[in-house]
C-alpha cells in the first residue's frame, strides 16, 4: 500500500491530521512540523501530541528525513520548498485556484468581500501555486465574518479534501490534475506589518471587512492618534452616514457612550472594541471622552516608529 508523508502547520494541518487518522492512520509514513511565530497559537505542539498518541514518527521541519520517491507527500499550509517528484508531491492551497495564488489568500479574500472561500490540492510545480489542480472544496459566506470563523469554515474543507485524496491513495485510485486557466489567474500579495494599519480613506464596508480579516489570530487591525497613541481595532460596525461639508477620514465625528464614530473616505464606522497599545501590554482604549480624535495614516506611524 502506498504511504503519505504531511508536511503541517497551523490549525488547518491539525484538523487534516484528524480526519486522516480517523480515516487510515497506517498510510502515514511520518508527519514533519512547521512553526509559525507570527500566531498567538500554532497548534505544532497539538500535533506533535496527537501523532505521539498515534505512534506516527514526528519530526520538527529542521530534522525532516529523506522521503522516498514513491511515497506521496501531502503539504498543508506549508511555506517551504519541498523537493520530491511533482506527480506525488501534493499542495493544498488557501484559495480556488488559478485565483489568489500566493500569501495570505484567506485575508485578502475576505477584505476583498469574496462570497466563496475554498481550498485547492494541486501538484507541485516548479513555479508556486501553479501545478495541475487534482481537486478543490468550497463554502459559500456571508458578510461580516471574522478571520477566526472563516478559517474554522475552511478547515473542514481542507479535511473533506484530504480525505478524499488519501482514500483514492490508499485504494490505489489514480490522481488526475488539470491545468489552471492562466487567463483566469491572479496573485495575492504577502503581508506585513504595515498591512495591519487601517486606511481610513477607504469606505467604512472596507474597512469593517479589513478589521475582521485580521483580528485573531493574527495582530488586529492598527491606527495611530494624533497623540502618537497605537490602538488596536478589535470591533467596529457601519452606522448611517451623514452629510459631511469638507470630509476628513480619520476624524472622530460623534461619541455615543464612549463609542468614537470615525469619518471614512465614504460612511462612517463606530469603533466598539479597541485597546491602547503600551509598554505594560494592552489597556482598553474605550471609552473615550473627548470627540476630538484624529486616527492617523501608516506614513504617521512611520514617522512616529511604530
């Protein structure tokens, strides 16, 4: 019986581990594990634990061994270069290809407001995320949605995926590809720091799906006051808008309750939820007592160090 080697990171790799196993843990070679610093929780740990309890040999990425050529490797969030023939190195990918090829496709789609959200496996190939695609799942989704519940939503599309896969491997079922449609293809673009900072020129609806698609696990949202203060933008919510003689995005219009509503390049956004960023750790920035709040530009955090 052919057998699989997983190369996992994440959540996502953790509940594809758990559906493989309730499916055929024998077919499991050995599991290689990737770290993510940048995650309050990478779940490494998680599955280190479950292949321990499963006797299935674990290795950290810098110690992963040789895999020979006729086992498959299956690679779930994986960020490295694997080297193994292409028709048995298999990549799951966070979007329906040939669209969102590249990083952080679950984010951007969602701040693009994409109404389906889905997984490819494809084979590997020289250039990335461009292989044949053997298979995908999707789930159709609704607006607004956090980046917490979007990811639980496709990781049971990553593991419906895997499964299907593993049980064509495991009854000797051949894996047939098709080549994306290059004319239908599209790149998204690696994050950083500075992509966690909100534009209030953009609309309130932008920016409401922005806050969302990067609050936890990831660092949240970010704006600056003009005080020079870093807040962290955990809640927000769209309130009517209203006619604005010279409009100033960024600026604090009205505080209910201690609740800021901001001017955005079009609508309006009532910030609900956010903390202070300080030496000591977070501190609750609401409520605020004073409607003469200006929320800064990236290029005034730059400015300020941040």
């Amino acid at each position: 019986m052919a057998k699989i080697a997983l190369y996992l990171m994440t959540e996502k790799g953790l509940e594809v581990l758990e559906r493989i196993f309730s499916v055929d843990p024998s077919i499991v070679s050995h599991v290689v594990v990737g770290r993510d610093s940048n995650l309050k929780m990478d779940h490494g740990d998680e599955i280190e634990a479950r292949c321990t309890a499963a006797r299935i040999r674990c290795f950290a990425r810098e110690n992963a061994p040789d895999v020979e050529e006729d086992t498959f490797v299956l690679a779930v969030s994986w960020r490295w270069m694997i080297v193994h023939p292409s028709a048995r190195l298999i990549i799951f990918h966070d979007s329906l290809l040939p669209k969102y090829r590249g990083f952080s496709p679950l984010v951007n789609m969602l701040i693009n407001g994409e109404t389906r959200i889905g997984v490819s496996a494809v084979f590997g190939a020289q250039d990335y995320d461009r292989g044949d695609i053997i298979a995908q799942r999707w789930t159709e989704i609704t607006y607004p949605i956090r980046i917490a519940d979007a990811i639980r939503i496709n990781n049971r599309n990553y593991a419906d995926l895997a499964e299907e896969i593993v049980r064509l491997i495991s009854n000797s079922k051949p894996l047939v590809g098709q080549p994306q449609n290059e004319a239908d293809a599209s790149y998204s673009i690696w994050r950083d720091r500075d992509d966690y900072f909100v534009d209030w020129s953009r609309s309130a609806s932008d920016i409401r799906r922005m806050i969302d698609a990067v609050g936890s696990p990831y660092a949240g949202a970010r704006t600056m006051t003009s005080r020079g203060e870093e807040v962290v933008i955990e809640d927000a919510v769209e309130v009517a808008d209203v006619a604005c003689e010279l409009r100033h995005p960024g600026k604090v219009l009205f505080v209910e309750q201690g609740a800021p509503t901001v001017i955005c390049g079009a609508g309006l956004l009532r910030i609900e939820k956010a903390s202070l960023v300080t030496p000591g750790g977070p501190v609750d920035f609401l409520p605020v007592r004073n409607f003469r709040i200006r929320f800064q530009s990236l290029e005034f955090a730059r400015a300020a160090g941040v």
